[in-house]
C-alpha cells in the first residue's frame, strides 16, 4: 500500500507538471507571433528572458527554432543550447526527459519569412515552420511522494503490531487457562476434595470448566458414600451374611467406577499436558479445535446419561456432516466423496443425532490423517433384511492405518491415546454405546477401510422425485452414484465421456449432474455445456485445484465434492415432461407406437380417431400431436384445421403420419397447419425425429 500510494502520487504530480507545461506552451504560442516578425534580435531575447524568469515553472531556457535546426530566437543563444534541441522534428506537442531538465517542444504556426534569428543575418527565412523548446528544471523532490508512502507504511505497520498484541494475548489467555485446569486436576488427582473452579476462563474452556466442578464433587459424593458403605457394613455383618456380601460387591462397583474415573482423569490429564507442551507451535485455530476435541472426548467417556433418540432425514443427516467437517478436511488436504444407498435420501431414521454426527466426522478425520492419503469415499447403505442398520464405511487411499491404530479399534482401549488422536477415542467411546459393530481393514500402501453397522428404526419419508435425471461421471464411482439415483428419478442417463453426453443431452433431462473432467479441451466443452444449462437445471462438480478454471469458463456455479443427495432437494420443482398425442386408427400401429415410447421422457396418450382426438384436445393441452392422415371418420387434413382454431393450440407442432407423401401432399399438410412429416412404418430413426420435435417444445417452455 505503501509503495502505490508514492508511486501513484509521483505519477499524479507529473501529470499535473505535464498539464502545466502544456497550457503554458499554449499561452505562450499566442505571444511569439509578433516577437518573430521582429527584426531585432536583442529585443527577442530581453523579452523571451523577461517571460522566463516571469513564469512559475522552472525555466532554465526558452528557444524557438526552425525545421533545419537553427535558433532563431532564445532567452539563452549560447551554444550549450544547441544540446537540448531534438534531432527530429515534431507535429504535435511532446515532454521529453533529458538529465535533470525536461524538453517540452511544440510546432509553431506558420510565420512570415522575415523573423528573428539568432544566426548572422537577423532575417532568415523560416521554411514555413517553427518550433518552441522550453527547457524546464526537473525539480520534483522525492519528499513529495517519498512522505505520502512513509506515512502509510508507518500506519500499517501500527495496525500490524496492534493485531499481533492482540493475537498473543489470546494465546497467553488460553495457555494460562490450560495450566490453571491442569492444576486443578491435579489436587484432585491428589486427594483433594474442597476444589472448585470459580475463575473466569475463555469460552471454548468453559464446558471443560464444568466438567471439572463437576468431577470434584462427585469426588467428594464417592468418598462420602465409602464412608457410609464402610459404616453399613461394619453394623449389618453380624446379622446377614447375604447382605455383606451384597454391599461388598456395591462397595466393590463403586471403587471399580471410582478408579475408572481416577484412571480417565490421569490420561486425560495427561493429554491435556501434552496439549499444553505442544500447543506452542499451533496455529489458534487448531489449538483451540485440539482443545474442543478433548473436551469433547472427556465427556463421552465419563458421561452416564441415556442416549436421546431423534428422527432425522438420513440425507438431511448426510449434509449436516459434510459441512461440519469439510474445513477439517481441507486442512489436511483430503477429498471427500459421497456415495448414498438408493434408500437413504427416501428414509427416515431413529437414532441418537448427537453421538452419529461425532462418529461419521471422527471416522472421516481418522482416514483423513492416513499418511499419503488424497480421497476419502464415504459410503452409506441402509439395510433392512434381517433387522434395520445403517453401514457406514471409509475409505481411503494412501499407506493405510498404522498397526497400532487398528489394534486400539479392535481393543476398544482408549488408553493409550496421544492429545491428537481424539477422534480414535471418540470411535471407540460412541460405538459400544450406540450398539454398533466396527471393523477395520488396511493394508500397507494399498488403503484402508474402516466401516461401523449402526441398528437403527427406520420409516418412508417424503422426497421430491423427478421424470430423469442425466448422470456424467469419467471416474470409477459412475455406476454407484447411478444406483444411488434410483429412487428419485424414473429415468437415469448415464454417460462417460463428450460425444455420448452430446448425444444424451438431446433428450429432455429435468437435472443434470455432471463432475467435470480436467480442463484440457475447453474450447469444446464450453459451447456444450452452456447448451446444456439452457436444456436442465445444472450441478457441476470439479476437483478444488480446478474450480477457478472451470467457473471462469462456464461462468456458472460450480461445486467442490462432495456431492450428496441433499443437494438435489433444493433444486425447485420440475416441469412435467413433453405431452405427446398419437392418433390412429389402425390398433397394430398404437400398439407398436406405445411399445417403443414407453421409455422415452414424454407423456403418451392414443386416440382411434379424429373425433376423439378432438375431443381430447378440448379437454386438455398437449404439447405435440402425431396426426394419421387417414383416419376413418375425419380426414388428418381436417383436424389439423379445427385443432388449429382451439385455444392453445395454434403454435404445437402438429406432424402428419402418413404411409406415403409426394410433394403436393406434404405442400396440402402444410397448408392445414401442419410442421413435419412421420413416414410410416415408425422406426428408430423417426423416433429421433419425434424426440427432436418433443426436446424443441420442452426448450420453448423452459425459455418462456
């Protein structure tokens, strides 16, 4: 900032300087007529010296001389003026830098030969063309742009510091709060009871906070309930034997909890002091994302309270974990992909959001943190055969996970976890309490893959469901993200490379999913997919390192992964498809006609005959009719003529089918309001005839 803003004030007060000279050149032009015409050259230059040291411009020199170079008049006729003049001669007015003056010349109008010169003879002729040379000291100081920049380097080097102090006090702030929770923790540890945390911490320590004020006194509970359990059992031993044994064994749980809960606030303290020693080289950001983590560990662990049960859409579900823990993922340079059961974006489930949510994201950051790991592929498959689960698997590529990680996952041991390794810990705390089976494969620079089977209570869920879906995907995922599609489209067209999506994007396609390949041939892929923005409403997908080229290119939205069935149910509601009417009178021809529309993108309804056709025109809008031309009760020609006098109907195409048409027939067709001839019998090759006719009404709806 400091540097634009000298450079651009020096630049302004050198055009300001310019400006200056310029007008004065002007100004000055309007005097040197009379002063040319003057025979004595002495009189000349008294004035020209006169006007100079007059001027408020610097002026070392003012000269006027003509096409051959030769002075005819100057405040200064020596001859270390001849050094200034240009080799060239000039047309217009021009500044030019020599030294430390700057050479402002400028042609002067045409003058009468006899003007002054500075030569021996006092009258030399002109040639008809003069020229001015003022020569002006370049006096522009450096203070003049040098102050504006030093005073905007030194207010931003105030504004800098000022931001530093600040971030340094929030680090010192939490760093002491650390070591005063730290200290805390270890009066208890030591026997303590009477501890309390009553100091104000920052915010993200608060929930530690009342964890703390909470393990004291439930310290302090236990050792009054030993107290008392001891006493019980001292009085009651002599009575019943049953009933010592029965208290021993409570006195027995509740010292085993005791030392599980002494055992968790050892290594949690442990790791907290970990945290403190090794926090001094994080970032904020994640000192206080490590902190929350551990935080959030603690509470699993120590934690009784029931599981709450909520139901949740399973891809609403999907969605609120992929922006949660999309910025975690970006930090270790990972790339998410989504692969959903085709039941899950039409599935309700039952189950404990909280503790789901915290699983899926610490098995996403588990695969993530694989070393040499790029892409993670999340997949989610609802089952309900035997009983009602949700499988949950990751997968990543890279060396896989470490020996020692897939033992503490199978051991469900959270002991011997480091202060970063929270999200193992959060696997192994939340699966036996949500009742799920976890297991972990990984091999040795192959990858790894650690799925979860979760039970769950499943039920049918509203969705919006669309006519056809186009699918384009060159990776390896298309028949997945094809499977998963199944329930929310009738019709799914897949394609994996250019040709064969310019091809499919003729037929009308409600949604279009495209993940968009490298941006090698733009030249091509531009104009074909601005087409296909105009036919479907889009969701482009392409690689984080390729979203800048891609939205400059398309100058469309277009997505980083995941893409997730959510993201479908925002789109707003489809318009229904093409309405196609074909009316004949030969049944064998409406049975062939329906055979091979039946999977096309339209809405096929079949008259017998012109009356009916009429009839059903009167009683709804279709968008396209397939007119036979020999019908039994009215001629095709003849109904073309009355559809075209309904309301509604003066714009559709209407095509004749017809077994033959010369070229006075297909002239008479096109009189009674007819577009295009189906010559009989139907085949594949008309059928693209009639899907042209459909995808062009389509266009003209989604364009109005």
């Amino acid at each position: 900032m400091a540097l634009c803003t000298g450079l651009w004030y020096h630049a302004e007060m050198n055009s300001q300087q310019r400006g200056q000279i310029e007008q004065f050149s002007r100004s000055l032009q309007l005097s040197l007529a009379p002063l040319l015409k003057s025979r004595d050259a002495e009189l000349a230059r008294a004035q020209l010296n006169h006007i100079r040291y007059s001027s408020t411009l610097p002026l070392t020199a003012i000269v006027i001389y003509d096409a051959e170079q030769r002075i005819l008049a100057g405040s200064d006729t020596n001859d270390a003026l001849r050094a200034y003049i240009p080799d060239l001669t000039v047309s217009e007015f021009i500044i030019q830098r020599q030294g430390q003056h700057l050479l402002a010349v400028m042609p002067l109008p045409e003058m009468a030969s006899g003007a002054v010169s500075s030569a021996a003879n006092s009258s030399l002729a002109l040639n008809n063309q003069a020229y001015l040379l003022l020569v002006i000291q370049n006096g522009l100081a450096h203070s003049v742009w040098l102050v504006p920049m030093l005073l905007v380097a030194i207010i931003g080097i105030l504004v800098l510091r000022v931001l530093q102090h600040n971030l340094l006090q929030a680090s010192s702030r939490l760093h002491s709060d650390i070591s005063l929770i730290t200290h805390k923790l270890s009066q208890l540890q030591q026997g303590q009871h009477s501890i309390h945390l009553d100091e104000e911490l920052v915010a993200e320590l608060y929930p530690l906070k009342l964890a703390v004020n909470e393990l004291a006194a439930h310290q302090l509970a236990m050792q009054h309930n030993t107290q008392l359990t001891q006493q019980q059992l001292h009085d009651t031993a002599r009575q019943d034997t049953a009933q010592l044994q029965q208290l021993n064994q409570q006195y027995q749980a509740v010292q085993g909890n005791y030392q599980r809960l002494q055992q968790l606030v050892q290594l949690r303290l442990s790791n907290l002091r970990q945290l403190s020693d090794n926090g001094t080289g994080l970032e904020h950001e994640q000192l206080q994302r490590a902190l929350a983590d551990l935080v959030q560990l603690w509470s699993l662990e120590h934690s009784s309270e029931q599981l709450e049960y909520q139901n949740i859409n399973l891809s609403e579900l999907v969605a609120s974990v992929v922006q949660n823990v999309q910025p975690v993922l970006a930090g270790y340079h990972t790339e998410l992909q989504i692969i959903e059961g085709e039941a899950i974006a039409v599935s309700q489930a039952s189950l404990p959001l909280p503790q789901v949510q915290l699983l899926l994201r610490a098995l996403l950051q588990l695969c993530a943190r694989v070393s040499a790991a790029t892409e993670l592929v999340l997949r989610l498959q609802l089952r309900t055969d035997d009983t009602s689960r949700l499988e949950i698997s990751v997968t990543c590529n890279g060396n896989g996970i470490p020996a020692r990680v897939v033992q503490l996952l199978q051991s469900t041991d959270g002991r011997a976890l480091q202060w970063h390794e929270t999200d193992i810990g959060c696997v192994i705390a939340i699966t036996p309490k949500c009742a799920a089976k976890l297991s972990v494969q990984s091999l040795e620079g192959l990858g790894s893959t650690v799925s979860v089977a979760l039970p769950l209570t499943v039920q049918d869920s509203p969705y919006q469901a669309f006519q056809q879906i186009l699918l384009f995907d060159q990776s390896t995922l298309l028949s997945e993200r094809k499977q998963s599609l199944n329930r929310l489209a009738q019709h799914i067209v897949t394609c994996a490379d250019m040709a064969e999506l310019e091809r499919k994007m003729q037929s009308h396609s409600e949604v279009a999913i495209v993940f968009l390949p490298e941006p090698a041939d733009l030249v091509r892929w531009q104009p074909l997919l601005q087409r296909l923005v105009k036919r479907s409403r889009c969701l482009f997908f392409a690689k984080a390192a390729e979203l800048a080229i891609w939205r400059e290119t398309l100058q469309y939205p277009v997505f980083a992964p995941p893409f997730y069935l959510a993201q479908l149910h925002q789109l707003p509601v489809a318009t229904e498809l093409p309405r196609l009417l074909v009316v004949d009178d030969n049944p064998t021809n409406l049975a062939f006609v329906q055979v091979l529309l039946k999977s096309q993108p339209l809405q096929l309804t079949l008259a017998a005959s012109g009356v009916e056709a009429l009839q059903l025109c009167q009683q709804q809008r279709f968008d396209l009719v397939l007119l036979d031309i020999q019908l039994p009760d009215i001629a095709g020609t003849d109904v073309a003529i009355q559809l075209r006098q309904l309301a509604g109907y003066q714009e559709i195409p209407i095509l004749a089918f017809t077994a033959h048409a010369l070229a006075d027939e297909v002239a008479a067709f096109k009189r009674a309001g007819m577009n295009d001839v189906i010559l009989k019998p139907l085949d594949a090759s008309k059928l693209e005839q009639i899907l042209f006719w459909c995808s062009k009404v389509k266009i003209n709806h989604i364009s109005q």
